[in-house]
C-alpha cells in the first residue's frame, strides 16, 4: 500500500505558497528547487512540493545568518546547500 505524502514527507506546500512563506517569489523558488538548493517532492501528475520541514529549514538558516532577525533575509547562496553538500 502506498503512504499519503504527508506520512512520509510531513506537510507539503504548493510551490507559490512556500514562496510567500519564504518572501519570494515563485519563479525564484523554482530555480533553487532546479538547482538543489532546495528539496522538494514529485507527486503524480509532475506537480511539485516543498515541505513545511524544508522551509523551516531555509528559514532558521537564514535567522542564525542574519543575527537573530526575526525577519529571515533568504540567501540561499550562503546555505549548506547552496555550497554544494547535498
């Protein structure tokens, strides 16, 4: 039997709303995922997803970059990922 998504993934985001979480905007979202710099998931059909995980990830990363801010600033280029570990 086949597991929803959310039992193995958590909770999955369309990629515009992970993007407003993010502050930026779709498009931009895209190209990270194409890149690597972000993880996200295949369903049926091709549609993409980004998991609520993931973005916390890129959220708390860009808090202890920034000093704290509540604000993050999302720069993925200073990332684990965004160096090329994977």
């Amino acid at each position: 039997m086949i597991e929803p998504a959310e039992k193995t993934y958590g909770v999955l985001l369309p990629i515009p709303d992970a993007a407003e979480v993010l502050g930026v905007a779709p498009r931009t979202l895209r190209e990270w995922i194409q890149q690597g710099l972000i993880e996200s998931h295949k369903l049926f059909g091709g549609v993409r997803r980004v998991s609520e995980d993931e973005i916390l990830r890129i959220i708390e990363e860009s808090r202890i970059r920034a000093g704290g801010e509540t604000r993050p600033q999302v720069n993925l280029a200073g990332t684990a990922r965004g160096r090329g570990s994977r």
